[in-house]
C-alpha cells in the first residue's frame, strides 16, 4: 500500500498501465491462466436477477461490489447473489468521489458499506472497490482500518453509457490481457442512461469467447490471485 499512497493524483491513480505496473494486485493483475469477472454499483432489482442468470448460463462466478444504498434498499437481492454462489464485495455505501470527501467521512462511507453488505449477505467482505475508482490516501486507510484490501481492474466495458454489446466487448478486448481484471456493472443506479445493463448481459456471452481467445478461465476475485 505504501507504494500506491505516494502516487501524484488521481489521474495516475486511475492509470491502467501505471498502476499495474507498481502495485499490479492494486490494479486487478492476477494469475496468468485468469480473467477476473467484477460488477459495481448494485445490487439492482432488475439488474442484478438479469446477470445472474447470465451468469447462470456461462457456468461462471463473479465479484459484485455493492453500494450500501444500494444493499439497504434491495437487501433481498444482495442475499442472492451469495445464494448464487458469487462473491460480495465493498464499493462504499454510497457513490460520492473520494477526492471531495474528508478522512473522516471516507471513513465512515466505506465503514458502513462494509457493515451493510455482511449484514445482508452473512459474509464478511475482503475487497474494496472506491467510487470512480479514484483511491486516495483516505481511501487507502479506511480499507485498512476495516479489513478490506482495495483493488481496481486493468479493463473496462464503459457500459454505463448507452452504447451495444459489441461496442462493450470491443472496448474489453482492446485493454484486456491474461491476468487481467474486467470491470462492468449490474446496475444502472449512476449511470448516464436507463437500462444500460441490458447491454451488458448482451455482451457477456462474447467476453466468453474473449477469454477463450486468451487461455483464461473467468472467475471472481478469490480465485484469481497466487495465494
């Protein structure tokens, strides 16, 4: 963590190559032969049924970093994805940059997230995911203080914005390496248009032959570093 805190700003910080380079677990990087599947900003109530069952079909597993608005209000949904045999993780409780909030708040954001998800899961969270993935100083420490060891991703679908499945799956493959970790979301609740995730279960039967294409098997996150 020491080497992630001394970066310049949030424009390195959200660098795929540097921060792979310098801290490459911070970054998402993980065992050669594996593709880390992770979803943020649920759980949806429409979303999230509508991944699982995609994710049904593919045989795989993911990780879901839930928003602790989100686990209060669907608590029923969040119970799901951990009956579906899915990993919960951490995205705050609410969806607020880290750069514009104080130690103090960040702190309780990322405290009561944690607090929400075991409650309505059963499970006790080990990953933490900021907002934008913006991960500051204040971010950094409150991980640490609540048990929580903060990863990013080395590739993303920008499904949040209305674009098709292909255009998701392209924008994937042209960052995605083996080892890497892909970041799209279940939820719709901060994203520019309605429904955006429909797009995403359209293209998670392609990120299938994606990872084929690789040699990777996809799965969640506790199974995709060397232990």
């Amino acid at each position: 963590m020491a080497a992630v805190a001394g970066w310049a700003g949030p424009a390195a910080l959200r660098a795929r190559v540097l921060r792979a380079a310098v801290c490459p677990g911070v970054a998402g990087v993980g065992r050669s032969d594996s593709v880390a599947l992770t979803f943020d900003d649920g759980p949806d109530p429409e979303g999230t049924p509508a991944v699982l069952d995609a994710l049904d079909r593919l045989g795989w597993t993911a990780t879901f970093f839930m928003l602790g608005e989100q686990v209060a209000r669907y608590p029923e949904v969040a119970a799901a994805v951990v009956a579906a045999g899915h990993e919960v993780a951490v995205h705050g409780f609410s969806h607020r940059n880290h750069l514009v909030r104080g130690l103090a708040d960040v702190h309780l954001d990322v405290a009561r997230g944690a607090a929400v998800v075991t409650t309505a899961t059963g499970v006790r969270p080990t990953w933490f995911r900021p907002p934008y993935g913006v991960l500051t100083m204040g971010s950094l420490i409150a991980a640490r203080r609540a048990g929580l060891r903060p990863v990013l991703w080395t590739a993303w679908g920008r499904d949040w914005e209305a674009c098709s499945a292909g255009r998701i799956v392209g924008t994937i493959r042209r960052q995605l390496r083996a080892g890497g970790t892909v970041l799209l979301h279940d939820s719709d609740c901060v994203a520019r248009v309605a429904g955006s995730w429909r797009s995403t279960v359209a293209a998670l039967p392609r990120l299938a032959e994606l990872a084929d294409q690789l040699g990777c098997t996809v799965g969640p996150l506790r199974d995709h570093f060397i232990r």
